[in-house]
C-alpha cells in the first residue's frame, strides 16, 4: 500500500506559523501540535488560530482537553496517526504544525520503548503524592533519574510520576529509553522549518505579547482562576500564565511587570525552540514570505509516489 504523505511545518513561537499554513487551505488539514492549543478557555495566551481561520482551512487537535489535564507526547501520536489517515483518506494533505518539538519529534520517529504503564504502581505513586506531596517525589527522582530529574519541570506531576513509575517497573531509569533514530515506515515526512533574523523574530514576540494584553490576557486568566483552574494545572503553569501566578503569590508585581517577563520568557521558549528544531534532520528551512517555494515543495511531493509493504 501507499506510504501516507505528511507534511510537517514548525518553528518558533511568532515566527508566523498561522500566515504561512493558509496558503495550503484549498489542500490540507492541520494537525496541531502546540501542546497548549489544546486547552480550552485559553486563546489568547496560546495565539489560537482565530474562527475566521478555521472556516478557510480545518485543524484539528484544538480546544479538546480541559486545562486541568495531561496531554503527553503519546497522547498526540496515537491521536495524530488516526486524524492522518482520516485526512488522507478524504484526499486532503495532512499538515502537522505547532511549536513543541517533543510532539513533532515522537511523531516522526516514533514514542521511546519504555514499559507499559503499571496502573497498580501509579495508584500508589498518586497516594504517596497526596500523603507526602510533589516535592518529594522529585527528590527520589534526583535520586534515581537526575537526567529526567533535570529536564521535567518541578510542577510537572504527571511527567514526574511516569517517571518512577518507569524506574520502580523496570530498574532503569526512564532517560534510558531513547527515541528510535529513523522516521516510521508508514510515512513519507516533508518537513519545512520556518526562520526568521533573531532581532526580527524577537520584535514579533513583543508585539504579539502586547497584543495578548490588549485583547484581554489579564481577563483570561482571572476567568481560569475563576472556573476552578491552579496555577499548578497542565495548562496554567505554560508561559503566558504562569506569570500571573508568580504576581498572585508575589503581590509586588504590576501588569507591566508580567507583561515585560512574558516578553522575556517567551523570547528565551523561542531560542530553545530554534536549537530543538535545528538539530532535526532533512529539514528545509525557509522565511515564511517563501510561501510559494513551499506550495510548489508540496506539490511534488504529493505526486510522487511510494509503497511499503
């Protein structure tokens, strides 16, 4: 049978992802892989495609989880594989885009062979989290996996959690068990990775934060707050949130000061996106203004034909 064609685009945030992607609304469904546009409530923090740009061209993976829930590089795979052949199937191109790396990386090669998860270890990991709190959890992690240790993010329970789970399975720690180093046979994989000059891209980021801010950021996040959501929730502890909640237990920080530490935050996210994406093979880089030079890419890619099998 046919390999399906997969077209990945990607890069950092404000580069202009949203711009580029419209030039292929008459042939393809985005397939989005920010691990943030998930979340519902949370638009302008997460610079969600608008309504306007949903009717020209379809995306999927949006507004689909609550901000209190876990949605792991897993997660994505096993509902990107479905959403692609569906795509394919209606004769459309299937174009995964978003900015975290780790889902575009699984995807294409494929999620680590760790063990299966044991639902009795969790069940008494999730005790011992409410007994003795996340804290020392992560000290056993140091203990045990300080490579994981130091890549999870302190509030990260869920990530922490699989974790030991994964030690206490199989002794090993989860660090250990690495990605395959060759893309998945079912696929054909275009990937187009968009750049900007660092002091452009930058300039981008600013405006856009200023934009959030103008269009109700501060509003948005007192509305999670208000339907129950924690700073410590998935969604709430991302850059564009999370500021607010270091004001919230600060009480000496203005808008202005989270607005300025957003800006910061978010051009910092940006220079390890670049360094993410840039150790990617066969990646073919462009500005997004070379939006032709990516159609005509696509269409030739589309034509040729391989099978596995």
């Amino acid at each position: 049978m046919h390999t399906v064609p997969v077209v990945v685009v990607f890069g950092p945030t404000a580069v202009g992802k949203t711009d580029f992607l419209l030039h292929f609304e008459h042939s393809g469904e985005i397939i989005n892989s920010d691990s943030l546009q998930v979340y519902r409530h949370m638009s302008i923090g997460t610079a969600k495609p608008d309504e306007s740009v949903i009717k020209r061209i379809p995306h999927h993976l949006v507004d689909c989880m609550d901000p209190d829930e876990e949605f792991s590089a897993g997660d994505f795979v096993k509902q990107a594989d479905k959403l692609c052949k569906e795509i394919y199937e209606r004769g459309c191109i299937p174009i995964i885009s978003g900015g975290t790396g780790f889902f575009l990386k699984n995807f294409i090669y494929g999620l680590p062979t760790a063990p299966a998860s044991s639902e009795e270890i969790r069940q008494k990991l999730q005790k011992r989290l409410e007994t003795e709190g996340l804290e020392a959890l992560r000290e056993e992690l140091r203990e045990k996996d300080p490579d994981s240790w130091a890549r999870i993010k302190p509030q990260d329970s869920y990530r922490i959690l699989r974790a030991l789970e994964v030690y206490s399975t199989s002794g090993s720690p989860l660090s250990d068990y690495k990605l395959p180093d060759s893309p998945r046979s079912q696929y054909r994989f275009l990937l187009i990775g968009l750049v900007r000059d660092r002091a452009e891209l930058y300039e981008r980021i600013n405006q856009r934060v200023e934009a959030m801010f103008k269009a109700g950021l501060p509003e948005e996040y007192k509305k999670l707050r208000a339907l129950g959501y924690s700073p410590a929730c998935p969604g709430l502890s991302a850059i564009g949130y999370r500021e607010f909640s270091i004001m919230e237990e600060l009480g000496s920080m203005t808008l202005k000061d989270v607005k300025e530490l957003i800006k910061q935050n978010s051009r910092n996210y940006a220079k390890r996106q670049i360094t993410f994406f840039k150790a990617l093979p066969d990646v073919h880089w462009m500005h997004p203004d070379q939006w032709q030079d990516a159609v005509n890419m696509v269409s030739s890619f589309i034509e040729k034909k391989e099978t596995i099998g």
